[in-house]
C-alpha cells in the first residue's frame, strides 16, 4: 500500500485510495460549523467514517477550537448572529495558522445578508469549497445560486464556474451532483475529477450534502497533516485534489453499496451509516474515478 508520503507529487490525476486508511489512522479532528438540521447526522456520518466530530459553533470558542483542529466545515444552512461571529473567528484563525477548512455555501442568493456573509468567507480562500451546480455558479457571478438548497444548474454547465473559482482563490472545488466533479488549479494547469456512485435516495435524506462537506474538511486534514512543512503551494492542492476526491469516492462508495439494501430512504439512511464504516480501500478502487484536463 502506497503512503499519501510516499505518492507523486504534482499530479491531480492520480486516485489516491490511500488517504483512506490514512484518514482512519488519523481519526481527524472536525469542527463543524453547520445547520441545526444536520448537526446529529454530520457527527454520525463522521464518526462511522473513520473521523471526529466537534458542533463546536459559539464565537467564543470557534477561534480557540479552529487551532487545534485537523478539519473546519463552514456551513450557511441555518445561519444566526452567533454562527456568523464563530465563522468569522474560525475563519480568520485557519487562515493565519494556513490550515485546511471548507466551505459550503449552503443558500447562496437566498438572502442578501447571508450571500454577502457568503463571498465574505469566499475571499479568506477556502482550502475546498463544496456545493451543488448551482451554488457554484453563483458563487463564480454565474448563476443566481440555488433555490434553497436544491440546485437549478447540472454539474457540467457548472464546470467553468469553478474553474473561475480555483484560478481566483486558489481552492479545490467539488461540485455534487449524479455525477460528481472536483475541480483544481494547478501550476496554471485546471483538472476535474469524476466520481461515479453513490444512490438516488441520498437527495432525500436530509443532511447527506453538508454532511459530505464535513468529511471532505476531515480528508483535506488529514492531507494537510502529511504535508511537509516545506510543500509548495502545487504540491498543497495536490493533495487537497486527491483527498477531496476520495471524500466523494467514500461517499459513492458506501452509497452504491446501501442503495442495494435498502427498501426506501429511512432504510438507506441506516445503511448508509453502516456502509460508510465498511468500505475499504478496495471499494474505492472499485469506483469509477476520471481525470482530465479542462
């Protein structure tokens, strides 16, 4: 088994399963700054992937907490004055430590308040910004955003949208959808990543998106903390590339898997959590992972 030491650099196109059993070897520290309606799933979704979960969200503590975790999701879902505060405080702490967090840009265009607080996030250069199609657009002058959490665009029309993204702010950006796609920058050179899987009842169990953000904030810090102290910036989205992409792969994975056991979407919700444990790496191989040039 290759180490996320021991793999070649430069190169986003190379699937990386690994992070995998690095991830679980880590058990990453996630601080989750997220909606009151995913708070229990996001924590179980963590904790039977390999990760732990910290709803570590009052602007008292964000700040001291973002220091020592290995992973901060920022999540828009369910906004109030302290959410706003802690992610400010999150925020600026990751950012001068230059730590790994996500963004997840839940309602963007919704409200103009919340967009505002939004772009405001999106310019301290997130480490990885996940959203749908339509989040992604908007975030890029693109699109409008979503309508509530649902996307109005389809992942591809969204590429150039994150593309824009990555060049801008120098951040990973995943795209979900039925088809996933991760979107990367690199030494003036854009990737994007496909990843295949997962099951049509995930959109109808509440949670499964923001809760995909904070696993994916669980890998990225478990890249980071790989990471040489003398890794150049190519090297840093690298990993970040191949971690995010086997966030998306773990989820596909288990997916594919409790959409076979399950009878209807309480069911798969139940398997999903089991599966998630379960898959190894030899289930990710299985997944179907492309990366070209855009």
């Amino acid at each position: 088994m290759t180490s996320v030491s021991e793999s070649r650099t430069g190169n986003a196109s190379e699937f990386t399963p690994a992070f995998l059993t690095h991830m679980r070897e880590l058990t990453p520290l996630v601080q989750c700054i997220t909606n009151t309606v995913v708070q229990e799933v996001a924590a179980n979704i963590l904790l039977a992937s390999g990760a732990s979960p910290a709803m570590v969200d009052h602007e008292a503590d964000a700040a001291a907490f973002a220091k020592v975790a290995n992973g901060v999701s920022v999540n828009f879902g369910t906004p109030s004055s302290h959410t706003y505060l802690s992610i400010d405080a999150a925020v600026q702490q990751r950012t001068e430590d230059g730590t790994t967090w996500v963004l997840d840009p839940v309602g963007l265009g919704v409200a103009p308040f919340r967009t505002a607080r939004v772009f405001r996030a999106l310019s301290e250069r997130p480490t990885v910004v996940r959203g749908n199609a339509s989040e992604v657009a908007g975030l890029a002058g693109m699109g409008q955003g979503a309508r509530g959490i649902e996307a109005v665009d389809d992942v591809e029309s969204a590429l150039p949208a994150a593309s824009k993204i990555s060049n801008e702010y120098g951040s990973v950006v995943a795209i979900s959808g039925p088809t996933d796609a991760i979107v990367t920058t690199i030494d003036g050179t854009t990737y994007v990543s496909h990843v295949e899987g997962g099951s049509t009842y995930m959109p109808l169990v509440v949670g499964t998106g923001c809760s995909l953000g904070a696993l994916v904030a669980g890998y990225a810090g478990t890249a980071h903390h790989f990471l040489g102290e003398s890794a150049t910036t190519e090297e840093k989205l690298t990993r970040y590339h191949q971690a995010t992409v086997t966030a998306h792969a773990h989820f596909a994975a288990a997916g594919l898997r409790a959409h076979e056991l399950a009878d209807g979407p309480g069911s798969f919700k139940v398997h999903f959590l089991d599966q998630l444990h379960e898959v190894t790496e030899t289930d990710l191989h299985a997944i179907n992972v492309t990366t070209e040039e855009l």
